[in-house]
C-alpha cells in the first residue's frame, strides 16, 4: 500500500526546492521536480528509519 503526502515546493536560483506539508522539517531538492520528488521521497524513509535493522540500539547523546 502506498500512503500520499502532500510537499509544497518552489523554483530557486538553480533548483526545485520543497518540503512535506504535514513534516515540514523534512526538506530537499532536485534539478527537476521528479528528482525533487524522489529525494523528498528518500528524506521521508530516513526520517522513518526504514532501513535500521531489527538489531538496532538506541542511545541518548548530548547536543
């Protein structure tokens, strides 16, 4: 099943800029609005840590 998310997204000096309407601090770019799509894509699956293995750790670090 696929879910939609809406992104807002704007022409800059040189690239597509965009975020996600509901995940704002998720943002990115592309030179095209599909690359724009496909790293605002990728950005979202990181934020989701879709690719941390079962195995994984967590730890609390100071900023």
């Amino acid at each position: 099943m696929h879910s939609q998310l809406k992104i807002v997204y704007w022409k800059g000096e040189r690239f597509w800029l965009g975020k996600f309407v509901d995940h704002p601090e998720i943002m990115s770019q592309g030179e095209t609005i599909a690359e724009l799509e496909e790293n605002l894509r990728d950005a979202y699956r990181e934020m989701l840590l879709e690719d941390v293995p079962p195995e994984f750790r967590v730890k609390d670090i100071a900023l």
